[in-house]
C-alpha cells in the first residue's frame, strides 16, 4: 500500500475504452481546471489529466484501430489548446473543448457497441 | 439651550450622574482628581448589562469562572476583563459536549454500514433504511469540530492503524488550518484504515462505510457541477433532464472510486471482492443474466442515481438474484435532493 502521504504517486490511466469514456464524463464536469478539489489524497489538475487520457488511449490503440486511435489523440490534443487557452472559462474556449469531449466520447461509444456486439456475436 | 425644537432641561451634574446610575448600576466619578486615590474596586458585575453581581463560581453566580479570580487573580482597577471568557449568568454548557470523556465528544465513526443504517441488521426483507442523520458527517449538525478535537481524532486513527498496520508512518507537516481541511485529513486517515484492514484482516465492514461515504461525497459534487453542465446545454439528453444529469454522475463517480480503489491499494475487478461497474452474474436461472451495480464491497452493491429506486425495480431485484449473493443496495442519491435522499435497501425474505 502507498504510503498515506505520498502525493508522488503514479498519475491515473485508464486501463481499457470504459474507463477513458468515464473520464471524458469527468471531465466534461471539471474542465478546464480538472480539480475538484477531492482531498488531498488525490493530486488533480489539467497535466496529469491529459497525461493520462493520452497514455489511455495508448493502451486501447490496438483494440480501437490506428484511424479512430488518431482522430481521438488529435481531439484530445485540440481540446487541451482550447482549454489552455481559457483557465478561467470566460472566453469560450473552453466551450469549445467540453463540445470536443462529447465528440470524443460519441467516438468511444461506438468502439464500445462495437466490441459488444462482436462479444454477442 | 435649544435644538431650535424641543426645549432640552438643563441638568444639574449630579442629576445627570444619578440618572446614569439608575440605567447602569455604575457611578459617574464627578471628581476625576480622587481617581487617584486607592479605593475598593469589585470586579464582579453581569457583563451582559454591567450591574454588581456575585462573584464567579459560586453557587448563585452562574458562571463557570472560578473563584480564583478572587484576591490577588482579580482584575486591577481600570484594566478591563476579558469579555470573551465571561459567560452569561442563564449560560449552561451543551450537556451532549460533554459525552466522550476529558477531549469532548466522541465524533461519529460508524465502522460498518449497520451502524450508519440503524436497523439495517433486524429489518424485514425489502426495507427501505433511511441513512442516520449525521452518520457521515464529522461535525454534527453543531458543527462542533475543533482543532483539539481533530487532533485528538487524528491521532486516535493512526494509532487504530498501526495496530492493524505496523509500517504505517505518517508524516504530518501539521493540523490543517481550515474546518474543510480537518475534515479531509480525518476522512483520508478513516479511508486508510478502512484499506488496511481490509488489506490485512479482511474486514470488509469499515471499507464499505467508507467507499459510502466517499461515494455520497462524489455524488454531491458531481451533481453540483452535473446541473451547471446541463443548463450550459453540455449534457446529452436521451431521456430526460435527471437521466442526462445521472448518466454524468455515474461516469464521474465511477472513475473517482476506481482511483480511490488504486490509491489505497484495495485491488478490485473481476473476481474481486471489491468491484467497480463489473457484471454481477446470476446463474440460478436456465439462461445466464446479469447487473452491474455500480460499486460492490463483499455483499453490498451500491448504486448511484437521481431518481428514488425501490425494493420492486427489477434492477435491484437483479442485485439479490445475483450470484455475489448481496444482502443489501445502497441507493446513493445526492443530498441537495433532501433529507433521506440516501438509503439502503434489505435483501427480500432475509
């Protein structure tokens, strides 16, 4: 077990397409900062987010396929210049990257009814 | 003399000085040159309006000040008593501070989710248990939580846990200066002990009052920022404003408690007793189905929602069909929906 007050802890990656669609959907509520102040057991803000969504959908490549796999780094990259640009939600930018995550996520969807119906099938 | 009104009386000194005696008990020194001069000074008096009262601490004072202010401990003459120390005469203590020995009262720890939904244990099958007030709430609904008080709560906790644990180290840089702070640093040390002694003794019971409490504090928060979202027209809407809303509260809740899940090193999957959105097979019937509840601990399936589930829904029917054998659902709902928006539900027939 880690030590209680390790803040050095491994960042969060998702490990298979549900995790990173639950992650869009947290982020879509706590974008841009993507700290909802939890506790300080947990270390959030907007790097280690992205760090992991990225490496997530690393560890998916194979399983979505290396088209859908570079539409989604491209978006997830799109979405962090939009929220960079605006920290503060003010200038719309941010806007703009929450309508990217819902994007991103109808694209995860679909890589999930996909590998359910080839699972039923 | 006039205020160009009303005539106002010309007052003799000493009608003014007795006149503000009769209002204030207190005389009026109309010789400033024997202030000089040593006189009896009583310190005594009722803070609230200033008149010569008993000294503290005896029977008929009714304040908790002990007679040792008296003699030399007295306030000098023109140096002024602390207001803050003195008490109202009608003040008595609140009788419930006083449980839990010399530290103050004993905050709520409930360890297993029985103790948090009195009743849960003897209830017939298929009651709906509705969460005790406070039962995930440190301070209480007088907020009575104190520095002393959580320091004393802190370090009860690492001991508990290094009875359990004996490498826990725990550096701490000092007590948290804010309430919230307090707060976090209590609830990540109950956490703690929760994953130790699953980890260790297998004990499920302090775990599941915690994966509760962290759920309920995920949930509320999530829905805060879940409406905002959906005003801003961000939430996609299949069915209806709580069905968008919720469907955000899942996904956001189910992440946070897999990373809580990692952060303790409490391994969870399939398999596991401890289970994050995983299907709950039920092979009792000819054709294999299944639930995924959102969160399972040992027999305990939780589920996030907006809407009030019951014991009917074929949702939480599936929850006691399945093969994890769950003896209750907790349905967590947000608590800006109102008291009693969290409850369990008791397996049928146990």
């Amino acid at each position: 077990m880690p030590k209680i007050e390790d803040r050095k802890k491994l960042p969060f990656v998702p490990k298979d397409l549900d995790t990173i669609y639950d992650l869009l959907g947290w982020m879509m509520l706590y974008a841009p900062k993507c700290d909802p102040g939890m506790s300080w057991v947990f270390e959030d803000n907007i790097d280690l987010t992205f760090f992991g969504l990225n490496e997530g959908l690393k560890v998916v490549r194979r399983e979505i396929g290396e088209e859908v796999y570079a539409r989604l780094a491209a978006m997830s990259q799109q979405m962090r210049a939009h929220f960079d640009s605006d920290p503060e939600d003010k200038n719309g930018g941010c806007h703009k990257g929450r309508i990217l995550i819902n994007q991103m996520s109808d694209i995860v969807e679909d890589c999930l009814r996909r590998r359910a119906s080839r699972t039923a099938g | 003399m006039t205020n160009g009104l009303i005539p106002i009386a010309r007052k003799s000194l000493h009608a003014h000085a007795f006149e503000h005696y009769l209002r204030t008990g207190r005389r009026i020194d109309l010789q400033p040159r024997r202030a000089a001069i040593a006189r009896k000074f009583n310190p005594y008096h009722d803070p609230d309006n200033g008149q010569f009262t008993f000294a503290p601490g005896g029977r008929r004072s009714g304040t908790s000040r002990r007679s040792s202010q008296r003699g030399s401990d007295a306030p000098k003459p023109g140096v002024s008593a602390n207001p803050a120390k003195l008490l109202l005469a009608q003040y008595r203590p609140n009788p419930r501070a006083r449980i839990g020995g010399n530290r103050g009262p004993a905050l709520n720890d409930p360890m297993t989710l029985e103790r948090a939904f009195p009743g849960l244990r003897n209830a017939p099958g298929s009651s709906i248990i509705a969460l005790a007030d406070n039962a995930l709430d440190i301070t209480g609904p007088s907020r009575r939580l104190t520095t002393e008080l959580a320091d004393a709560e802190v370090k009860s906790l690492i001991v508990q846990i290094k009875r359990v644990d004996a490498q826990f180290h725990y550096d701490r840089l000092g007590a948290p200066a804010t309430l919230e702070g307090q707060i976090n640093e209590i609830n990540d040390l109950r956490m703690y002990r929760a994953a130790a002694r699953y980890n260790k003794l297998k004990d499920q019971g302090p775990l599941q009052v915690e994966v509760l409490r962290q759920m309920q504090k995920s949930v509320d928060r999530a829905y805060a920022e879940g409406v905002k979202r959906f005003d801003a027209g961000l939430l996609k809407i299949n069915l209806s404003r709580d069905e968008a809303i919720g469907n955000f509260i899942d996904r956001t809740v189910k992440l946070e408690m897999q990373r809580l899940f990692d952060r303790f090193g409490i391994e969870h999957g399939t398999g596991r007793q401890v289970r994050v959105g995983g299907r709950e097979y039920d092979t009792s019937g000819t054709g294999r189905t299944y639930r995924i509840p959102d969160v399972r601990v040992g027999k305990m399936a939780y589920d996030m929602t907006t809407e009030r589930k019951l014991p009917s829904k074929p949702q939480i029917r599936g929850f006691f069909r399945a093969d994890f054998g769950a003896d209750s659902a907790v349905i967590v709902r947000p608590s800006q929906l109102g008291r009693g928006s969290t409850y369990a539900i008791k397996k049928p027939g146990k």
